[in-house]
C-alpha cells in the first residue's frame, strides 16, 4: 500500500501531513510527501489557477504508483486542492481523500470534489481507510470519513479524540520519498533545500538562526469567534480538545531533528497558547529543555495565561522571543470577538510582565486584527491609543480578518448579508490584505514599535483623524500602502534551490 500525501502550503513545515505520514510508515504503509508551496505566496486572489501544466504532470507522474492520495487544505489552499484533483482525476484512475480544516469545516463542499473527506484529527481515521482500500473492503463504515462508495454516499460522526497523543510517533522529516515544488518542477527534497527553506521563515530571518518548528499540543484553551478551533471544538465538545505531548515525547523529537539537521540554531513551538500549560509541566520541560536541547527558542501566549512565574522559568530555559495575540484594543470589538475577559486591563498588565524581561527577549510581537466589517471609527482609534500604551520594545503583526467558515463571525457575517461573495470575500482573501485606510496607515507605520507614543497620539487626535481619514485623501492612503507593500516584498528574505 503507497499513500502520497499532497501540502500545498507556503511553509514546508506542514505538521499535520508529516505526522501522518510518520503514523502510516509505522503501521507498515509506504507514503511519498509532495511539498507544492504555492509561488503566487500572499496573492491568493491572483488567478484559481495555481499550477503550470508541467507541475500537475509531475505530480500526476508521482501519483501513479498510488493506492490513494490524500490531500490537506485549508480555506486559502481550497483552488490548489482543486486544481491538484481535477488534473489526477483526468490522468489517472486512483482515489483522492482530502483532510485539514476546510474538509472538517466544510465536508459536504469538498465531497463534491474528493473521492473521500476526512473529518477532524485524521491519523487513525486515514490510517483505517488504507487499511480497508489495500483488503478492498468497504470504507463507508469509518469513523470520521464522508465519502462514496458502490455507488451511493456516506457521512459519519467525528471519531473520538486519542487519549494520549504520545500515541503519534513525531512528525516525519527523515527526506525518504520527499519531494519539492522548486522553479517550476517537483523534485527530490534534500537537507540543503530544507536548510534554504527554514531559513526563510519569518521568525528565522528576524533571529538571524534557522529555526525548526513544532507543536508540543493540540488545541486552544480559549473559544474566539474569528478562529477556527472554536468550529472544531464543537464537533467534538470542549471536553478533552485541549491535550498536550509528554515532555519526553517532545524532547525525543527535538534531539533526533538537531542530529539530523546541524543547522537548526533555535525551536520555534507554534501551540496556539503553549502558557496554556501547567506550572508544573511547564516546569518539567524547562528543566529537560535546558539539559537535552539547550538552543534558544520561541514560543506563543495569550493573556489570560501569561504569569511571571511561568515566563520566568521559561526565559531561564532559554526563551528568547515570543507572541501574544491581543487582537482589539475596542471593549465592542473584544466583545464581538469573544475576548471580553482580555479586555486593555487584562492586555496591559500581561505586557507589563513581559516587558519587566525586556533584557532577556527580543521585543515582542503583538497580534492585531483589522477590518471587521463591524468596527466603527472609535473602535480603530481605541486599538490605536492601546497601542500608544504598550510598553515599548515591541513590534506589531497586524492582519485583515478573515470570516473564515465555520466560525461564528462567519455566521454573523452571513446571517447580516455581509458576504455578498464568499469566493472573493473568504475563499480568496488572504489575511495579509489589509485595507488601505489611514487607521491602518498607522498601524503599519508603528510595526516596528520605534513610532513614539506621543506622536501616534497626535495622529488619532480629532483634527488629524477626521482629514486624514477623510475620503478626499484615500488616494494618497492608497498610494502609501502601495509604497510600503513594494518596499516590503523588496526585502522580503526568498528560498532559492
């Protein structure tokens, strides 16, 4: 049994589809992992044609000794998965199954495109359905799997989650049946095109280290409304969503990746909200960091979790930098986002504590999100005076919200007829679109933390706000945003092969 699994995403890290590409190899099934970043990057509206011909061939070629080919996606990624289907469905006769968050958000759409849709966590479910396929055996009694079969169609529930995620063997970077997507081929991933990757990395290239990056959990302790966790919490109830790997478990990961990969210089732990953890675990694996692995690393917060006692131990091991999402600085917005308990009190006494290690860590990078369609003037010059009071270093990440489905924002969005064009409004916007308005403006021009407080307190006052923002100026807005977009893909670091 061969299993090709298919990531279409930028970032050749793809934690899902290496764990289960690790998980099948050790029940005995032979898997080949295709890497096809997409080159139109950010640019998701640029055409739904995401693949030259000669890439589609390649990776028809790659298929063909294929007993089934699975395919992850997130909303952003829906026209490569479709591409990607549509060219193995005229090519060649074998089954596609498609996993990741837009088939467990939206398994009735994708099954219109897919042979078969995994919902949820999927190594025990995918690793059933290769099972069944190799015996010729019937699938549609699977747990977790939508899909059709002699002819008519089955839809079953969810299957529960795992106990223990030390169940799951570590994600699979060993290069054996890797392949890349690399100047329009997909060839042989090797330890230098890796290397080059990784070092692209946001995080890498603001470190100046090439950082290896995993997840330790699964899971957010909070129920955001923007935020896709909050969809998948409700198939399976918030019982038990929240789970963590043993530290051995993660340890064991990390030494086996720094022998294979000299390069790696720091960790970057991607959890949605690794504070989540108890002081007590968060002490066992400080203690076991510091003796098996050593090398800094990076890490996520949010503010309900953020303590002293916790950020100490954790900087003591070797943190060097971490994000924490604070996304409104409005009480309506904080609200409408389900974060009224982060509310500015909340967010400031967290970046109080972080700042008093301001000597130990790089500045801080604070989550924003823009242009929710219910955001009034106050609300952005509410964000905008929060931000003048964040203690200072520290940088911004601003993103446009994305009314993703399934969440609550999107039933919102939907229900007040908000989204006239759900292909162009969700499907093809990506959340590095942000609006060019003079709100904006001023964020982007207080990323970098050095803007002083007193001059963007200026810039929201009544005279300035109200001509600035004015539409008679939205041209020379639009313009400006122009101009730092250019300058930033000027020095936006590239993975050359």
């Amino acid at each position: 049994m061969r299993v090709v699994l298919i990531s279409p995403y930028p970032d050749i890290t793809s934690f899902g589809l290496r764990s289960l590409s690790a998980w099948l190899r050790q029940h005995g099934i032979q898997t080949r992992c295709l890497f096809l970043p997409d080159r139109f990057g950010d640019e998701v509206a640029a055409q739904p044609e995401r693949y030259p011909p000669q890439v589609l061939q390649d990776v028809v070629e790659l298929c063909r000794d294929a007993d089934l080919v699975g395919v992850t996606l997130m909303t952003n990624y829906f026209d490569n998965a479709l591409q990607l289907t549509a060219a193995l469905r005229e090519r060649s006769a074998v089954p596609v199954v498609w996993g990741g968050v837009h088939a467990t958000i939206r398994p009735e759409e994708c099954l219109r495109h897919a042979d078969y849709v995994c919902i949820g966590d999927g190594e025990e479910t995918l690793l059933e359905l290769a099972q069944t396929l190799e015996r010729g055996e019937d699938p549609s009694m699977i747990q977790g799997l939508w899909g059709k079969f002699s002819d008519r169609e089955f839809r079953n529930a969810v299957r529960p989650l795992p106990a223990s995620l030390d169940a799951y063997p570590p994600p699979d970077w060993t290069g054996h049946e890797h392949f890349i997507l690399a100047a329009d081929r997909v060839i042989p991933m090797t330890d230098a095109i890796v290397q080059q990757h990784l070092a692209s990395g946001t995080v890498s290239a603001m470190l100046g280290k090439i950082g290896y990056q995993t997840m330790t959990g699964r899971g957010c302790p909070h129920r955001c409304s923007y935020c896709i966790n909050d969809a998948v919490k409700k198939l399976y109830g918030a019982r038990n969503y929240l789970r963590w790997r043993s530290t051995s478990h993660v340890m064991d990961e990390l030494e086996r990746i720094i022998r294979q990969f000299p390069f790696i210089g720091f960790i970057w732990i991607s959890d949605d909200a690794f504070f989540g953890r108890p002081m007590q675990d968060i002490q066992e694996f400080c203690g076991e960091y510091k003796r098996r692995i050593g090398l800094p690393f990076t890490c996520l917060a949010s503010p309900l979790t953020m303590r002293e006692d916790k950020l100490a131990a954790l900087v003591d091991a070797g943190l060097v930098y971490l994000q924490m999402g604070v996304q409104s600085g409005s009480p309506h917005i904080q609200e409408l986002f389900n974060r009224a308990r982060m509310n500015n009190e909340k967010l400031l006494e967290a970046m109080h504590v972080i700042n008093k290690f301001r000597d130990r860590l790089l500045p801080p990078s604070y989550d924003f999100i823009l242009d929710a369609p219910w955001e009034t003037d106050e609300d952005r010059r509410s964000s905008l005076e929060l931000i003048s009071r964040i203690p200072k270093p520290f940088r911004l990440q601003p993103f446009s919200l994305v009314l993703y489905p399934g969440t609550a924002l999107h039933e919102k969005a939907t229900s007040e007829g908000l989204l006239q064009d759900e292909r162009r409004d969700v499907y093809s916007k990506h959340y590095a679109m942000r609006a060019p308005s003079y709100s904006n403006l001023l964020i982007s021009l207080s990323k970098s933390g050095k803007m002083p407080s007193w001059l963007l307190r200026l810039g929201i006052a009544p005279i300035p706000w109200r001509v600035l923002g004015s539409h008679t100026l939205e041209p020379v807005i639009r313009g400006t945003f122009r101009m730092l977009k250019h300058l930033k893909s000027l020095l936006k670091p590239t993975a050359s092969h």
